[in-house]
C-alpha cells in the first residue's frame, strides 16, 4: 500500500455487558488485520458498526438510539450483538445496511468488507496487531471469556434464546489467551461468560492439554492454573453450586483474588424457586 493511500475506517459503538464487549474487541481485533483502522468518531468512518444489548427494555432503547445516531451522523450502518432482531430493528431503522446476531464475528466482518471493502494492498506482514489482539479496557486488566451461553430457563432471562445453550471453550485456548494477556502487561485477568460455575459442563470436563500437560476443562483447573501466571484472577458470574467450595483454598493461598460475583438473589430460597434460577 503506498504512502498516498488511504485505509478504510470503522467506527465502532460497544454496549451492553463485558461479554459483550469481548465480542467486540474480537470483531476489532479482525478488522485490524484486515487492513481497516478504527476511528473514535462518525465523521471520519466509512461504515459504522453498532454491536447492540437487548437484555432488557431500557438496554434495547439505548441501541435503537445508537443506531438512530449513528445513521443520522454517518449514514452507513451494520448492526450485530444480543438485539440483532432484523425484523425489529428495520422496523425502527430500515436503512441499516445488515444486521445479525450476538458472537456473528464473521457476518460482520464480512458485511464491513462488502459495505467499506479494504485497501487490497493491505499487508498482515506490515500491519501488524498486537498478539493480545485489539483491546477495549485499559491496559492493566482485560476480560477472558471461557464460554457463551446458558444452559438455565430461568423465567426472567432471554439471555439462553440469544447466545443459546453453554458452549465451553477448552481449556488450552483459554489458558493460552490468558498468557498472551500477561505477556502484553495486563496485571489483572477478569473471567467472564453467562455461568463461570458451570464451565466444562458441556463438554464433560474434557481432557484437553496446556504447557505439555493435561488439563480439565473444569472450573477449578482453570482457576489453578490462572493463580499460577503471577496475576490477579478475578472470578465474575458465578453461581453458588456446591463445587464452587472447591476454589476457597485457593483465594486462601492467594492463588486468585477472594472475591466471587454472585447473584443478591441467592440469598433467599423463596425468590430462587419464583425465578427458577438453580
């Protein structure tokens, strides 16, 4: 590509939860090594790409005005994430250029090259990108997310109709992001999915293998293995089952940071059987 040229550039609107904004940096991340660079306003993009939330009501509106934003300050539109309703999302904005659904990387990458189609003299050998890949939060901490999906029907949450049931990543994929993480600087790992108690489940713990050893895909050997990189390791989304007893000794050798987000609700027996969450 010579000095002249110009290389086509996304702007980019996160919302919603870090799983969500994990999907985003992954979508970034492939953009860059595809020769685009992201720009932090609507003037200087040539297409923009919304990645939406649509947990709840107030979070639905929220995307319906970024993408009515977006469309009135640049015109070019692609949508994606969790309100990735076509029809709905038409209804409301009917110029948007596609729309598509949560974890969708390749539909929006592929709908960013049609739309804005790269500088065929991109070079991955000269642009390169940071082996961590592009990231969202500051440099010292960043979200690992070990799986997508729910396998619960608890009856207040969509969340299973829009990521589907659980599908754990393995282990070694994980644990080798995770030390890409700590090489590039990060001090803090935060472990994110849909239920963090039940990574593996899917899978039946399958045996998988990391530094020329073999490894559960199972909570508690992710969590040994994390505690042994020389960084805070701080678990997000769990839910209280029995095994989860099993990481205590390790926040008591400080192994991993003592501290679990767990649900309010499950502190009371009685709320946990109305919303038939486990």
């Amino acid at each position: 590509m010579s000095m002249t040229e110009t290389r086509k550039r996304v702007g980019f609107v996160s919302l919603g939860c870090p799983k969500a904004l994990v999907d985003s940096e992954r979508i970034l991340t492939q953009l860059r090594i595809d020769g685009y660079d992201i720009v932090p306003n609507y003037d200087d993009a040539d297409v923009v790409v919304v990645n939406t939330c649509g947990f709840i009501d107030s979070a639905k509106q929220e995307s319906l005005d970024a993408i009515g934003e977006a469309l009135k300050e640049n015109g070019k539109v692609i949508v994606t994430g969790c309100m990735g309703d076509d029809a709905k999302i038409r209804a409301v904005h009917p110029n948007v250029l596609a729309v598509s659904g949560p974890a969708a990387y390749e539909e929006v990458v592929g709908a960013v090259h049609e739309w804005a189609p790269a500088n065929k003299q991109h070079d991955p050998f000269i642009d390169l990108v940071p082996p961590q890949g592009v990231k969202l939060t500051p440099r010292h901490y960043a979200y690992l997310k070990i799986s997508e999906g729910c396998n619960h029907r608890c009856s207040f949450c969509i969340i299973p109709s829009m990521r589907g049931d659980l599908v754990s990543r393995p282990i070694g994929s994980v644990l080798e992001e995770a030390k890409r993480l700590v090489n590039a600087g990060v001090r803090e790992i935060l472990v994110v999915s849909q239920d963090t108690s039940a990574y593996g489940l899917d899978t039946k713990y399958k045996l998988d293998f990391w530094d020329g050893r073999p490894i559960k895909t199972r909570m508690l050997e992710l969590c040994e293995a994390l505690g042994e990189m020389g960084v805070w390791v701080r678990l997000h989304y769990v839910y209280p089952y029995p095994h989860v007893d099993n990481v205590i000794p390790l926040m008591a050798e400080g192994k991993i940071l003592p501290y679990l987000d767990i649900p309010f609700q499950h502190a009371s027996p009685k709320v946990l059987k109305a919303m038939k969450r486990p």
